[in-house]
C-alpha cells in the first residue's frame, strides 16, 4: 500500500498544479443577504451583497492537493506504520477524514456551478456532505466492537448524502427551466452523482465480503481509485467548461 499512495501523490500533484497553472480568471461570487432592518417591515428579501469572487480554478486545485497531500504522509515510513495497522483491523481514519475535506470541497464548486452562491448554505453544504464521510468513520469504528455488521452509521450517512445532491438537483432543474444551465453542469451533477454512490457500494461490498472484496485491502484500493477518478473527472470537466 506503501506504493500505491506513493504513485497515487504525485497523480493528484500534478493535475493540482495544472489547474493552478492554466485555469483562467473565472471566478463566481459568493453572497451575503444580512438583516438591515426590523424583519416585521421588510417589504421583500434582502438583496443579497457579494462579498468575495471566488476563483473557480484554485478552489479545484484544493481537492485534488488535500490528497496529493494526505497520500504522501501516508507513504512515510512511521506514518504508513500506523496506516497499516489501522488497514489490519478493517479501518483506515486518514481515508475519512481527508474524504471529509476534499469531497466537500468538490461539492462546494459544484454547488456553486449551479448557483449557490450564499454564504450560509454553502458552509451548510459542506458540513453535511463532511458529516456524511464522517458517518463512514463511524461504521468502521462501531464495527470494531460488534459481531454482525451494525448498518445504522451506513445509513445515516446515506442520509446525510442525500442532503447536497437534493438541494443541487433543485437549482439545477430550477435553472433548467430557463434554459440558462451549461451542457458540461448537467454532466457533471451525473458523473460524480455516481462516483460518489459507487463509493458507498464499495463500502457494501466490503462489509458483505463479496468476492475480492473478503480482503479489505481491495476495497481499500477501490476507494483511492474512486477517489482519483472522482477528483480528476471533476477537475477536468470544470475546466474544460469554465477554466480554459
């Protein structure tokens, strides 16, 4: 596994580096619509204020360098020590918690791709998509200590799960009607809408013992396959749409 994360760092590096490199300017803002007098008399919403444009092309480079960092750790000798240990009573914590930063940083540019651009749901956003990856720790840790396979953490974390792509799906069909969405959004809503299912079957497989996946190292190089594949395909689609 040692060289599997060692091959996996600089795959990730590199494409962060491209999209620092030859991403354009393209930036979307990111809005506030605070209270500026007694909500009894408003006559309608606060009009919202920008209070940064957010560049799209760094924001990308983050998910895909959280990992190409979390992979290299991994790698060092005293690191991969503990890693290796945790992989051999079925857990891996590094897995979820940088999962719990880069997937929601990547659900966070899609979010904003479709036009959520508030303050306020985007943190909310990120922090559900975060609590749904943190939920997987939870099943492998709880796990630990039962006989049969404990599914509650699972499908909590389905739950949770289901919370972005939900209010995503509604700004994306919202703008739909007006015909205002990119081709490219539509196929990135499905594509990563996928990746990001295939992951929890992965995690099904894994407790199921179905075939290669009795051996936990298997689902575990699943997940860092899925998670290159996820994090490429996002990148590159948002920069052949957005950032050349």
């Amino acid at each position: 596994m040692r060289r599997f994360n060692a091959l996996l760092a600089p795959l990730h590096l590199v494409q962060g580096i491209l999209m620092l490199a030859l991403s354009s300017a393209f930036a979307l803002p990111i809005t506030t619509s605070f209270l500026s007098e007694d909500p009894a008399q408003l006559a309608g919403p606060p009009a919202p204020d920008t209070i940064v444009d957010l560049r799209i092309g760094p924001l990308v480079a983050v998910f895909l360098l959280l990992s190409a960092v979390a992979h290299a750790t991994l790698a060092l000798p005293r690191v991969h020590r503990w890693y290796e240990a945790n992989l051999g009573r079925g857990i891996n914590i590094a897995r979820w918690v940088e999962y719990s930063l880069s997937s929601s940083v990547m659900i966070v540019v899609i979010a904003l791709l479709v036009g959520i651009f508030d303050l306020a749901a985007l943190i909310a956003l990120f922090a559900v998509n975060a609590a749904m990856i943190l939920f997987g720790l939870m099943m492998e840790l709880h796990n630990q200590r039962t006989e049969r396979t404990s599914w509650v953490a699972f499908w909590l974390g389905t739950i949770m799960g289901a919370v972005p792509w939900i209010a995503i799906g509604i700004y994306l069909i919202g703008a739909g009607v007006n015909g205002d969405v990119p081709g490219f959004v539509y196929g990135i809503y499905g594509s990563i809408f996928v990746f990001f299912n295939v992951f929890a079957i992965n995690m099904v497989l894994q407790y199921r013992k179905v075939g290669r996946w009795r051996d936990y190292l298997y689902g575990e190089r699943a997940y860092m396959l899925l998670s290159l594949f996820a994090k490429s395909a996002l990148a590159w689609q948002v920069f052949g749409g957005t950032l050349r």
